[in-house]
C-alpha cells in the first residue's frame, strides 16, 4: 500500500511536557507483523524526544505477552520453536529510548520463568495488577494495550 501523497493538516498538534506513563500488556495485538504496543511506545518516544519533554514511561508485560521479556533460549522452549524472540531488537530498543521494562512476577511464576531467563535490563514486579495499581496512584496515566 502507497502511503497518501494528499496533504495531512493537524488541526491539534500537541506538545508534551511531562509524560507519565505506564503500558499494561496481556496480550499482543499486530499491526501487520508489528505487535501494536511495540508501536505505539515507538510513538510516544518519538513524541517526547520531539517535545524533548521529561518523561516516565513504563511497559508492564503480563498473561499472554510475557514472552516478549525472554531471551532467546527460554523464548525457543517456551514457544516451542527453533527462531529466537523475534521482539529482542524492538524491546532493547525500547529501553534504549528509556522505556522501563518490566515482567509481572506473577506470569513469571506460572510459567517457571527466572532472572536468568529474560533480556537484559529487564526488572521483574510483584505482579503486574499491583504495579500498575501503585503508579496509577502515583500519577501515571495507565494505557491498556
């Protein structure tokens, strides 16, 4: 599909000045072969580092996302298959544009995951409903993907 050559006019352009943000992820949605989180949390860096706004901006993965979280080893068993996690180079760089990856402990728990188990960089919460409770009172605007 070619992209509209038709002129696009943003009647409200929006500047951030402090994000605070926390993505709630059970579960991947796509948009073609790209899970939608991974694309929106690449538009929200995209949109502070323009507003060059101060920003937090936490993804929790839980229940049927976890999986993103691993390293490739624990990916191939858990998935069972031989390719590696496909998410490795869309997570990292997610952390590098300072999102804060987390793991919910809970999902963690039920499928026998471990520290040594994820990507680097990656923290592990109590459990995601609990995490996401205490940053809502915190102040963060909590987006459920």
């Amino acid at each position: 599909m070619q992209p509209s050559e038709k002129p696009l006019h943003i009647d409200i352009p929006v500047t951030l000045q402090n994000v605070k943000t926390v993505y709630s992820i059970g579960a991947l949605a796509f948009e073609g072969d790209l899970p939608a989180c991974m694309f929106h949390l690449q538009l929200i860096t995209n949109d502070i580092a323009e507003s060059h706004a101060a920003s937090e901006v936490i993804a929790v993965f839980h229940t049927n996302a976890g999986h993103v979280t691993l390293h490739d080893r624990a990916y191939n068993i858990d998935r069972n298959i031989a390719t590696g996690n496909p998410y490795t180079d869309l997570v990292t760089d997610l952390m590098k544009r300072g999102v804060g990856v987390e793991l919910c402990g809970a999902t963690a728990k039920v499928h026998g995951w471990g520290n040594a188990d994820l990507l680097p960089g990656i923290k592990v919460n109590t459990d995601a409903m609990a995490r996401t409770t205490e940053l809502v009172q915190k102040g963060y605007v909590k987006i459920t993907e």
